[in-house]
C-alpha cells in the first residue's frame, strides 16, 4: 500500500498548504527538465510525487 505522506516527507496530521508545499518543493526538485544528469531517475521519483 503506498503511504502518499511518507512520498511527500510530510506528517500525517500535516494541513493541505503544508502537503502542497512539499508536493511543489518536491516536483521543482525532481523534475526531469532540471536534472538532465539523472533524467530517469528523475522521472520515476515524478511519478511516485503525481
């Protein structure tokens, strides 16, 4: 079963602007537009986010 919190490095009593800002910190940081060096790696981490 995947634990969407344990993904977004969040609490899981953490409020929805607290979730949002993890998931968007998150997305900037694995991107695979930013992170040409690990381009798969990036993408998979991308879809475990979305």
């Amino acid at each position: 079963m995947v634990n969407y919190y344990e993904i977004l490095e969040v609490s899981q009593k953490a409020s929805k602007e607290v979730i949002e800002k993890a998931y968007k910190a998150l997305a900037k940081k694995y991107h695979p537009d930013l992170n040409q060096d690990n381009k798969k790696e990036a993408e998979m981490k991308m879809q475990k986010i979305n």
